[in-house]
C-alpha cells in the first residue's frame, strides 16, 4: 500500500532529507521497500520508526541496509522491540557504519546484555555524536558498560539517559568517566538520585572543559 509507494518514490528522490513513518504497521512487503530505498537513496538523512513494530526480521534487514547506506546521519528506533539476533544485526551496523551520528533507541525494553553489546559497539564507533537510552533500565553491570563506552569514545558529545532507573551508586563512576569524556550535554532527568547525589555530581563536573548542559531540573529526589 501507501508504505510501498512512498520508498519506492525515494528510491529515486534527490531532494526529501528528513522521513517521519512512526507508528505506521509495516509487513513484510513494506520492509522489502523500505530497505531497498536505504540501500540506494544517496539523500534521506534522518528516519524515524518510532512504535512501528517492526519485527525481529525487519530491523535487522533495517541495519543490514544501513550498513551500506552512505548518507542518513540520523536515525530513531524508539519503542521498537529488540531481541538478541536483531541486537546482534544493530551492533554489526553500529561496528561498520561512519555516517551515522545520532541513535535514539528510548523504551525499547532492552536487556543488561543489549545495553553492554551497544556500549562495547559503540566504544568503537567514530561517528556518533548524539545517544538515547531513555526509559531503559540500567544495572550495576550495563553502568560498568556505559562508563567504558565514555571512557573509549571520543566522539559522542550528547547523551540522554532520561529515566533509566539510576541511583547514587551510579554516579561516582560516571563522574570519573564523563570527565574524560568530549560531553558536551547530558541528560539525567527523572532517575532516583538523591539531592545529595545531584549536588556532588554537578559540582563535580562545574569545570569540565566542554560539558555546557547538565539536565537536572526535574530529578525525583527521593530523601
């Protein structure tokens, strides 16, 4: 139907950068399209796939595509469900692609080891600069992963882990971490830190040499 006509029609595009299909179902036929426009559309920067369901199938063709693509720097996958084969199809595209500059991945339902195998891919990647993890839950483990990943890193300027169940226990190794790292925003809003948590971490990071935007304006104090 209507999905089909509209990748096939950018197959061709020269001039369309920016392609919203949120919430829209796609089938198997319309994967096919969508895929094959990724493969050869030399101008479509930024997609969003927000809550469309794809399936297992579907995101990993999705990612085997944009292995090769050469062009979208943008890229949204939010309230998508991952499982272990379509993470691996992720992580691969993650590893190899150089154009890709900003993922958002937010409510996915992903799992400590999804989190760790995106962190190690990306402790790799030369080219992200943006990172939403938001509305994933994070544990002591995927944290270790995540501080490796800013630690290794030396391009990602943006990161927003907003509501990702983090405590104070988090923090001290973020901290050191995010010191070293290029951040130029973070986002923490809405995790369960305590006032006292808050206020040491922002001091903490006050001198940071390229940190501008420290969100922290609507952190559930829980004490």
């Amino acid at each position: 139907g209507n999905l089909n006509e509209v990748c096939s029609a950018l197959r061709v595009n020269t001039t369309l950068t920016s392609l919203d299909l949120s919430w829209d179902k796609f089938d198997d036929q319309s994967i096919a399209s969508l895929v094959t426009m990724l493969r050869e559309n030399k101008v479509l920067t930024s997609l969003t796939l927000r809550r469309c369901g794809l399936s297992v199938n579907g995101l990993c063709e999705i990612c085997n595509a944009l292995g090769v693509n050469t062009a979208l720097s943008s890229l949204n996958l939010s309230e998508n469900m991952f499982d272990e084969q379509s993470i691996a199809c992720l992580v691969t595209m993650l590893r190899e692609n150089k154009v890709l500059t900003s993922l958002t991945l937010r409510r996915c339902e992903l799992s400590v080891n999804d989190l760790c195998e995106i962190c190690n891919a990306l402790g790799v990647n030369t080219a992200l600069s943006s990172l939403n993890l938001s509305e994933n839950m994070f544990d002591e483990q995927s944290i270790a992963c995540l501080v490796q990943l800013l630690t290794n890193n030396k391009t990602l300027e943006d990161l927003t882990l907003f509501g990702c169940d983090l405590n104070d226990d988090a923090l001290g190794p973020l901290v050191k971490s995010i010191e070293h790292s290029k951040l130029k925003k973070i986002n923490l809003n809405w995790n369960e830190f305590t006032k006292r948590g808050t206020i040491a971490f922002t001091s903490v990071l006050k001198n940071h040499p390229t940190l501008t935007t420290v969100m922290v304006e609507e952190w559930k104090y829980d004490d």
